[in-house]
C-alpha cells in the first residue's frame, strides 16, 4: 500500500490517481448502458447448417484426398519456419527478409523493426491465408453459400487481426506508455460514449458529429423548396450564371441514404458543379419515414415520387422535356419509371444518367450475402413491430462490407489510441442513416435482389409489364471500380440491356468517393470507352484510363442535350422554405 505521506514523492502520482478516478466513473457508465441497453435486431449470420454442411464437405474431401490438407499443412510449417528463422536472424544481427507492407494495418514500423510484433504479424498472415483458401477450395457448395462462408470467414479474420487488441498493437503500447494511461483512459471515455450515444449498441463514430451542421457548412447551396408532399420536397437551386441551359436536370438521388451527398462542402459539391456550368438544377429531398410511412411500398415511390416531380418541373420550369440523373437506388427507380412512361408513350425525358445503379441484380456483389432466408426473416420481424427498417440496420449492413475501414480501423484510433475522430464531411453524412417504408423494403429485396424481375422482363408496375429494353433515352452510366454495394459489371450489364444510345464511365475508387470526385481533384482517374461491347471485361480491356475527374466528361457528353445557354429565366415561386429543407435534417438519433 502506498503511504499517503509520500505521495508528493512519486513521480506521476496525481496523473496516476485522477486516471484511476475516471476510470472507477467511465466503468459504472459502462456497466449501466450495458445493462439498459435497447434490444435492436442485429445483423444475422448464416444458418448454422451451411456450417456443417461446408465442415462435412470439407472433411469428406479429406477422407478421399488426404494431399489436400497435406499441401496446406506444409504451406502452414514452411511459412511458420520462415517467420522463425527471421526471428533468430534478427538475434543474430543478420539480414532479414522483408516483410509485407501492402496492409495497411501493419503500416507501424514496429511491425517491422520488432521481432515479437514481426512474427505475430507473420503468423496472423500465414493462418489466414491458409485458412481462406481452405474455405475457398471447398467442393459442393453453391455459388450463394460459397461467397457467404467465405465472406464471414473474412470478418472473422479480421475481427482477430493482431492491430484490434492491445496486448498485440505495438502503436497502442507505445501511447499507453507515452500518456501515462491516459490514452488508454480517453479510449474507455470514447468507447462508453459511442454506447451511450447510441443505446448500448456499439457503432464506432467516425467523424467529429459536433463540426457540421446542414445548411449552414455542409449542404448549403443556395435554393428553395418549391414543392412538397408525403415523399419528397422538390428543391430548385438558384443559377449562380448569367446565363444557363434550355433545359433543367432533374436529381433523383437514393433513399437510403440523404441527399446531400451531392451537395457537401462547395468545392466537392456536384450540385455547385452543375450550378458553375449553368444547369437548371432540380432535386428531390426524401422523407426519412418513421411508422406512418409503413405502407408505403415501391410503386408509391414511382407515383408520388418520381412522376410527380417529373410533372412539377416541368411546370415550373415551363418546358415540355427534361433531364434526369439517378444515383444508387434512385437510378433503379428513375430505369423502372422511364420503362414505364416510354412503355405508355409519355415522352417527358429527353436524357438519363445513372451514378452506381443496379438494373440487373443478377450478380449484386457482397450485399448478395445478406439476401437470406435468415437476414429476410430479420428485416420482416423488425418491419412487423416499427412499420419500418430502421437505418441503422442498414448502416451496420453496409459498415460490414468494408469492415477494416469502417469498424475496426477506426475503433483501434478511438479504443486503443484514445483519439477523436477528426472531422470529415463524407463520413458525417455516411453517419447520418435513414429509414426505409416497411413495404417497400421488403418488396425491394424480394422484387428486384431475390428474384431481379426487371432485368428478366417480368416486373409490374400497374398492371404494365416493363423492361429494361424500353429504356430508348440517350443514358450515360457511371460506374465505380471498388464498389462493394452496385459492382459495376453488373452496373454495365444491366444498362447495356437499354435500347438508346449510350456511355459508360468507370470511376476510381468506389461507391462513394468515385462519384463524389470534384473536377479540381486528380485523385482517383476514370476510365472511358465509347464503341459498344457486349460485356464488361471486353469494354474495360479496350478502355482508356485518364487522370482527373469524370465530371468534365460527363458534362461534355450532357451538353447534347441540356441545349443552348440563354438569359437566366425570371420564375414566379412560392418559397416553403429555404434549401436544404427540412426533410433532411430528420435525424433517426
């Protein structure tokens, strides 16, 4: 015991005391968030029997051909060895062999330099190398069951990464030691705000929530809600030209996530983008919908959406024909909405472009994994008690496809370094989800992931049967090249079905970032190739690779059909409110 006399003596002391202090508050917040915390659904993993029906296949396979696990025995030892001889190279003072430096989660130098952290490092490597191409080898399962075992084996390796526990991360080590604790203390005081801010359920935050505020500096061009309904606002931004294009554009952007993802700060807007370049700029606002909403299925989102803002621009606007842009879920819409309207020769837009939409889900990537009996029965039990899936459902969802960039990376900086998340206006509106209508959630998964009716030319809308072949408009297509939600071979395969001529662009990077890619920025580059191929990988082999942003070329394309530049138009309005309205500042929080 320490002698109270003596405590001026010890060096450190009352940093020491005042730690343990707010450890002894930061572990009863703990422990009452932990004890109160809601019961929400949770993400569901498979049925326990492709489990064992992948352990039965795998040691059947064993049993008739033993140099399988032979072979990956060997590769185990041999790779163990090496790590071990480097090891002793290392006490020798020996030349060692290089390590792997393309994880960025082994960036420490530490990893290198130390042979304890080398070989742990090593060893995590080598395990799950073997262990993924043990899954992967497995015969007799089918093309579903293969990619969803071999996708939470994958969140299992990486949930046991080395760089997520203390005792193992030489980075989180050093700053415990540099900090007296205290970095180990600001990492409890993170993680029990995280729970508490989010009723004991752990969702790492990864951005500083505090730095933004929506229409003040971020979503902040300047415009007006024009219209609105049950749905949507419809928000007409003002020029900021003299002189601007004969014909608007039309925005539908998705409702599973909020606007402004095309409107954050000026010099990343795309609506500030369209706005410099004279583009008469219209965009639909959606409703964050709550249990009144549970009704509410797709064909609404069609009538009470998107026809009627098709109808209300063009009456405001005074033109007969317009131009569309659809991103994401919202392309899905306007490609069903435009095979709809042609199919009824309703000829209201004159051109379409689609960011990172999915027509044919034939092959819809990673999110593939989660169209489930079980994750279905999740999202129907949870639709039956809200009326609603709750947004966060689908944060966790989407958070998983990236796990090491949106979960475990950013829990070590907050957890074990003891870090704020810095600001970032991407990962803000990334942290700002929205519900969907019970209804239409679940007629979305059956209609269009479970069973693709549209690409198969059997979806009704309104009794009419419509297919992607009555799509006759000019369409350029935007896909991402690392795009976990919308692979943008699926993204081509499905608009390349569309009747009208077309371009397709291929982004750097992926759903997000690839798209919101300012034309000042050289970060990413894109691909383009305007002859007509009949599949993807022909398309992109003959493709040619520019640096920059694809806006310009977007916009060169689109220049076709927005017109010619004439004098700002003086339009009579009745403002509801200013942009950004106030559909989007509903937060589920």
């Amino acid at each position: 015991m320490i002698n109270e006399e003596n405590n001026d003596k010890i060096p450190g002391f009352d940093e020491l005391k005042n730690n343990l202090e707010k450890v002894d508050i930061l572990t009863k917040r703990l422990v009452y968030i932990i004890a109160t915390k809601s019961k929400k659904q949770q993400i569901t993993p498979p049925n326990q029997d492709l489990y064992y029906k992948a352990a039965a296949k795998y040691f059947s396979e064993i049993l008739s051909n033993p140099s399988k696990l032979i072979e990956n025995q060997i590769k185990y030892y041999k790779s163990s060895l090496e790590t071990w001889s480097d090891v002793q190279k290392y006490f020798l003072k020996q030349e060692t062999s290089p390590g792997i430096k393309s994880d960025r989660r082994f960036k420490s130098e530490a990893w290198e330099e130390n042979p304890y952290f080398k070989m742990i490092k090593q060893q995590y490597l080598t395990s799950s190398d073997i262990i993924q191409e043990t899954i992967t080898g497995i015969d007799g399962l089918n093309h579903h069951e293969q990619r969803q075992i071999t996708f939470f084996t994958k969140q299992m390796l990486e949930f046991f990464s080395p760089t997520n526990f203390l005792m193992t991360n030489p980075d989180a080590l050093k700053e415990a030691m540099d900090t007296k604790g205290k970095s180990l203390v600001d990492g409890l005081e993170n993680l029990v705000e995280d729970l508490e801010k989010n009723d004991g359920e752990l969702n790492v935050s990864l951005t500083d929530e505090t730095a933004f505020e929506i229409g003040n500096n971020i979503a902040n061009s300047e415009g007006s809600v024009i219209y609105q309904n049950k749905l949507y606002q419809l928000i007409y931004y003002k020029p900021t030209q003299q002189e601007t294009h004969e014909t608007p554009i039309l925005i539908v952007p998705p409702w599973i996530n909020k606007f402004y993802i095309l409107d954050l700060k000026p010099e990343n807007s795309f609506i500030q983008f369209l706005l410099k370049k004279g583009v008469p700029v219209f965009l639909m606002s959606w409703v964050n919908p709550d249990s009144s909403h549970s009704h509410i299925g797709f064909e609404d989102y069609l009538k009470d959406g998107l026809f009627d803002a098709i109808n209300q621009t063009k009456t405001f606007y005074s033109v007969n024909m317009i131009n569309t842009i659809g991103y994401c879920i919202g392309g899905t819409l306007l490609a069903t909405g435009l095979s709809y309207l042609n199919n009824k020769k309703l000829n209201f837009v004159k051109s379409a472009s689609f960011f990172t939409t999915l027509t044919d889900f034939d092959d819809p990537g990673d999110l593939s994994i989660f169209i489930s009996d079980e994750y279905l029965t999740t999202i129907k039990n949870q639709v039956q008690e809200k009326g609603y899936l709750d947004g966060d459902f689908l944060s966790q969802t989407f958070s998983f496809l990236r796990s090491n960039d949106l979960i475990y990376g950013p829990a070590v900086k907050s957890y074990l370094l003891g870090k704020k998340p810095p600001p970032f206006d991407l990962l803000y509106w990334n942290s700002d989800p929205t519900n969907l209508p019970g209804k239409m959630a679940l007629e979305y998964l059956e209609k269009f992931y479970k069973h693709n009716l549209f690409a198969k030319g059997l979806l009704e809308i309104s009794g009419e049967n419509i297919k992607l072949d009555q799509i006759t408009q000019p369409i350029a297509a935007i896909g991402t090249f690392n795009d976990h939600i919308a692979p943008w071979q699926s993204s081509f395969n499905g608009l390349s079905k569309t009747a009208g001529k077309k371009m397709f662009i291929l982004a750097g990077s992926g759903h997000i970032a690839g798209i919101i890619n300012p034309d000042n920025s050289n970060k990413y580059g894109y691909w383009v190739n305007n002859k007509k191929y009949n599949n993807a990988e022909e398309w992109f082999n003959q493709s040619t690779n520019k640096n920059g942003s694809w806006w310009n070329e977007w916009y060169d394309w689109k220049k076709e059909f927005l017109g010619d530049k004439t004098s700002n138009k003086i339009i009579e309005m009745v403002e509801i409110e200013p942009a950004p309205g106030s559909y989007v500042k509903k937060k589920n929080k």
